[in-house]
C-alpha cells in the first residue's frame, strides 16, 4: 500500500541538508538535533573533520573464521589481549617460537573507531572504519584530516544514538605525531601561544571561539534591532591618548633610516663633505668671475663654468641627502615627522569614542564594533594589547538613557549566549565555573543596582572583615579587588557605578552642578569585573574649553572636536564595552589554574571506586555521572590549564560503556606526585582517547 500523506498535510522536512558550497554534511546538523541525529539511521552522508581520538579493535573471532581464518585458543586471546603478541615477541623471539598455526605476528583484520570534529560544534561523531578501506596509521593519529562516505546506524552497543559506518574513504590528511606540537590534549595555553596558527583545533579554544561568534552576531541584532546605524571609524588616528605612552604608534620613518643606512646602496658622494664642496663652489665661482672680467681665456672660461656646474650639482645632492636624512635623524632630542607618511604623529586608535560622536550628531544612534590597541605595560594577565571594543553612540541623550541603553544591551547578549551556544556554554560550565549558566540567567532577569561613586565608596569604608590592599577614600581609581567585593560580597548582582570624580576621568565627560564629579558610569558584573564604560559628553563649548586647558592638552588636535559643539550642538551620551567573551576568555585561563589538588588522603574517602569513577571525580562532572557515593569530594588537576579538560574525554566518559570493561577500565592511568612540601597530590596522568 502506498504511504499516506500526514493527516496534517505538512510534508516531513528534509532528514539533512548538505551544505550549499560542497557535498558534506556540518556535523552540527546531524549531532545538534534533540533525538543527537537518531532520526538519521540509515541516511547516506559525507562529512569532513579532524580526528580527535581514536580506538582500534580486532574483529571479533567469529568475523575471522568467516573469512577462512582458524578460531583457535591463541586467536582470541591475542584478539581479546592485543598486548600479549608484545610480550611473546620479547620473551620468545620474532616468530614467538610457536608453530604458523600459533603465529601471534599475523595480523588480524580491525576497526578502527574514530572520534571527528569539524569545529561546528562540541559534540564528535563516531565514525567506524574497516581497515580494509584504508592504511590505519594514516588515520588514527590526533589532527588527522579526513573526509568519508558512508551510512548512518544506530550502534549495537553503548549510549551512542548515531554512528557513520564508512564505505569509502574520499581523503586523508596524514599527520607526522613526532612533529605535530599539539597532539597532546595536556597543554597548557602558555605552551599554545606558541602555535597560534594551531591553537583553534583545540576543543576548549574552539568552543571559545564558537561562542564569540555568537556574540559578534547578537551585538547588530541588537543595535539594529533599537534603530541605531552602523558605522565603521578610524584605525589610524592623530589623536592620542592622555597617556602617550600608551598608544602604539605608527610611522614609516625607521623603515626609511634602514634604507639610508643600507650599506649596499651607499656611494663616493656620501663620504664627501657637504661643507667642502660648498666652499669648492664658491671658490669656483669666484675663478668664473675673475676670467669673465679678464676676458683673456674664454677657453679656460668654458672649463671653469663647465668644473663650477659639476660642484653644484654634486652639492644639490648632497643637500637633497642631507634633507632625507633630516626626516630620520633625532632633532634637540625629538624625531622630526614633518616628513613622516601622515606628516605628523600618528597612533592606532585606543576608542573610538570622540570619532564616533561626529556621527551621532548627525545620525542620531550609531554603533561601531573594531579593534583597539593599547601599549600599557602592564603584568596583569587580563591585560589585551589588542581587543574588539563594541562602543555606541546616542544624540539627544543623557546619562541615564545610556546606562539603560548599556545595561539592555548586557542582558541582550547574555540572553543569546543561553539560547544559541547551550552545549558550548556546558562545556564552559564543566571545565571551568559550574555557576557559570545560572549566573548568567540571573543577571537576565534581575535589574542592575545602581549607586554613585560616593555611595559605593562609603560603603567599602565600612567593610571591616577585609582589607584591601588599596585603601579606600574618596577620589580614587576603585580597583578591581574594590569592584569585586561590591558585587560578589555586597550587592551579589551586577551593579552601575556612576558620576565619578572629575579627576579620573577624561576631559569630553560632563561635568556635574557639583562641579566635582562628571557624568561617567561603569556596569560591574560578578567574577567579570567591570565590562561597560559609558558618559554624556559636555555639549557646553566653554565648559570644556576650561577642561582642555586645565589638562593642559593640545587644543590644536582637538579643534575638530570642539567644531561639533559650535555647530547645532546637542546632547549626546553613549558607552563602550570591551567586547565581552575576550574577558571570559582570560578568566576561563586564570579559573582552571585556581582549582584545589586533592591530597592522596583524601582519596580514601572514595572506598576503592574504579579508575572510571576516579576520572570522573577529577574532572568535577555531574551528579548523575559519578559512580562513587563519596564522589561530592572535587578534586582538581595538576599543573593543568584549560586543554586538560578535553571534550574528548567527556564524550569518552559517556559512552565508554559500548567498549569491553577491559579498556574502558584502563582508559585512565591515575598517578601520584608531591607538593614541594612534601604531601602527595593526585594528577590525572593519561587517557587512551585524549592523550
């Protein structure tokens, strides 16, 4: 009988769509459905990735006696215990001293189970391979590039719901273990910095990266969303910041001394003195004088004039050198840039916040997403030379619009995070902060308290549990030990800081009728630190005219800014936000480092549980994962950065139950150390799935 359409008349959606610019399936889109692809069993895929981790096994015996082979004794126990054929070879030789129908050397027909990622998501799929298709050390190694044909089944054993079944294998990119730097999953991000060009196919690194691109994403959807137009501002600017020597700065000059001194391109005349052959040419030109009013010679004539035009010529060149010169040489200490590339000095941008204000007073709402640079030397580890800074921008605006404005747009991105990147945000939430994903549902629902400076300054003088190691009095920078206190002591939420005192802050913000304090905010959230930095601008051209000059600052490079309040001023506020995930990237790099060690006494409290269930413990998963009734104990890795936790090994601890006991059971190898103090500590020493 010929099926029925469905009794709602909806046709059934494709089972899975390739993507548009090649033949493969994203891996996302068969591993990210609710069912984990289950409703895919039997579909004909190719899909492409990198070989996370790999597992061979010997086809079982009775697959051997089928293709002719003798399932004898010594056949299974060498199918059952691969490393016994090691063993004999030591012991008894090559040949194993045993008779052919013994010979442990022949090779028994394997799988190979592969665990690929193509960096769209944090799940691997599991693709089984006959070695019979392939050569198997060109596939198992870690970082092994490979694109396959095959069907999609269900697994007959394990919690797997899908599994690809290879019948043809389109390409391998090999991968020599011996020279590929980060096959080990237990590499510390100091050691990845080193291959940055490599660094992205490490799980956590990708997962981070994953969930940027979702934030790069939700930030115009949100501005755009609120009417605000984007606008695109100036790399390379003249203006400076406060502190100069905070800026990197551009120039071509040092390129043009390394030309002028090149050795190759020196020449005679550069040895000769531009002063000698001054004083040649005026000698010569009184020689030409002379026989002009002798009119005795005019063949000696014609000599002088043609000797006095070579000694010009030569001292043009010279001169013309010298002027080169000039432009790379210091002068009373200073470098001349009259004859830089942008004739003056110039510096990448450290805001773009005076610019974009340009903008707003003729478009209304703007926001621009860059880069910024800062040359601030500095030992603090969330320190970025270079970030994306998100900064907006808003005409007839005050305070108190921008803080609403910063404080919608926090949530917004937040709200998107927990909506788009949920596998991602729960391997966050595994290997670093478990608190990480309710934190952020509550910020979402729950306003920010708002406080002035004064407010929160008053309330840490009177905190008397703590000291801090700045202390704390009216006018000065709150730190970050300051702002830490306030919202994961005191308030427990994100809080906004506002009007400032004048002196620390730039001289564009508005000056409050206090005349002490100006119209600044910053939006503090827990275990961020402060993310958003905003003001109304000073639309008053006399009041900051008095501002530039009691800072003492160059009016000329400002003229153009002081323009915009001559003509049709208004006011104007806005913010900027050092783009958010770049922060969680560094606090992810400090947090793992901060986790505890377990004392090897300690581990008597798990009553003997099995290897597995150590592993678990060590890697702080969930509840229901832990086999252990002692397991509430955590336990942290040793000297281990944020790569130790890989998504291998969390995959491996959830399906490992499809493998024999054996070696599921000898996955992990659990070692001993000790602290300088002497005390035993408890480190996870290797995994057969991720190294």
């Amino acid at each position: 009988m010929a099926n029925q359409p469905a009794s709602d008349g909806v046709n059934p959606e494709p089972r899975v769509t390739p993507f548009k610019y090649s033949n493969r399936i994203v891996l996302r889109n068969i591993l990210g459905r609710t069912d984990g692809g289950a409703e895919l069993d039997g579909e004909r895929v190719v899909v492409g990735g990198w070989v996370k981790a790999s597992k061979e096994q010997a086809k079982t015996p009775s697959s051997a006696a089928s293709d002719g082979e003798d399932a004898t004794c010594t056949k299974m126990m060498q199918t059952r215990f691969p490393c016994l054929r090691n063993v004999v070879r030591l012991l008894l030789g090559a040949d194993g001293g045993f008779p052919r129908k013994f010979e442990f050397t022949k090779k028994v027909p394997a799988i190979v189970y592969l665990q690929v990622n193509d960096g769209s998501c944090v799940s691997n799929l599991e693709v089984v391979i006959d070695t019979s298709l392939t050569h198997m050390t060109q596939i198992t190694a870690a970082g092994t590039a490979v694109l396959v044909e095959g069907v999609l089944r269900k697994p007959m054993q394990g919690k797997r719901p899908i599994a690809l079944y290879v019948e043809k294998v389109l390409h391998v990119g090999t991968v020599d273990l011996g020279k590929y730097p980060v096959a080990n999953s237990r590499l510390p991000l100091e050691f990845l910095r080193n291959y940055a060009h490599l660094r992205p196919r490490k799980t956590m690194v990708a997962s981070i990266t994953r969930v940027r691109s979702a934030l790069s994403h939700a930030t115009p959807s949100f501005f755009q969303n609120q009417g605000f137009i984007h606008v695109n501002m100036p790399i390379i600017t003249s203006m400076k910041d406060s502190d100069s020597s905070n800026s990197f700065q551009v120039t071509t000059i040092f390129s043009q001394m390394d030309r002028s001194e090149d050795p190759h391109t020196t020449n005679k005349s550069d040895q000769i003195d531009l002063q000698v052959i001054k004083t040649a040419v005026k000698e010569k030109t009184n020689k030409v004088e002379e026989l002009k009013r002798n009119e005795s010679d005019k063949e000696a004539l014609a000599a002088a004039i043609k000797d006095l035009e070579k000694a010009n010529k030569l001292a043009a060149q010279l001169e013309a050198q010298k002027k080169s010169k000039a432009s790379v040489t210091l002068q009373d200490g200073m470098v001349d840039f009259s004859n830089d590339f942008f004739s003056c000095q110039s510096y990448l941008t450290t805001t773009a916040q005076l610019h974009l204000e340009s903008y707003a007073c003729a478009l209304s709402s703007v926001y621009t997403f860059g880069p910024t640079f800062r040359a601030e030397k500095s030992n603090s580890v969330k320190h970025l030379a270079e970030s994306w800074m998100v900064e907006a921008e808003m005409a007839f605006a005050e305070l108190e619009d921008s803080m609403n404005c910063s404080e919608d747009y926090v949530k917004f991105l937040f709200q998107w995070v927990l909506e788009n990147c949920v596998e991602d945000m729960k391997l966050v939430s595994l290997a670093i902060d478990k608190t990480t994903t309710e934190r952020l549902r509550s910020m979402v629902s729950s306003p920010f308290e708002r406080v002035t400076y004064t407010e929160a300054v008053d309330t840490l003088k009177k905190v008397v549990d703590k000291t801090f190691e700045t202390q704390v009095e009216w006018g000065i920078h709150l730190t970050e030990e300051h702002e830490s206190y306030l919202v994961d002591e005191i308030y427990k939420k994100p809080i906004i800081i506002y009007n400032y005192p004048k002196e620390i802050r730039p001289f564009y913000v508005r000056l409050n009728s206090d005349v002490k304090t100006v119209a600044a905010f910053e939006v503090i959230v827990p275990k961020g630190g402060s993310l958003v930095k905003g003001s109304q601008k000073e639309e008053r051209l006399d009041m900051i005219n008095n501002r530039v000059q009691e800072l003492g600052l160059a009016r000329d490079q400002y003229e153009w800014y002081l323009d915009i309040r001559k003509h049709g001023t208004a006011n104007h506020s806005g913010f900027s936000v050092s783009f958010v995930f770049e922060k969680l990237v560094i606090e992810a790099s400090i947090d793992i480092k901060k986790r505890g060690v377990l004392d090897a006494e300690k581990l008597a409290m798990v009553s003997k549980p099995s290897r597995k269930a150590v592993a678990r413990l060590l890697l702080g998963i969930e509840e229901d994962w832990r086999r252990s009734t002692e397991s509430n104990t955590i336990i942290g890795i040793e000297n281990c950065a944020l790569e130790s936790l890989e998504v291998e090994l969390f995959d491996h601890l959830r399906t490992s139950d499809q493998y024999s006991g054996d070696e599921s059971d000898k996955a992990f190898d659990v070692s001993s150390s000790r602290n300088k103090d002497g005390s035993s500590k408890l480190g996870l020493s290797s995994c057969s799935w991720c190294g």
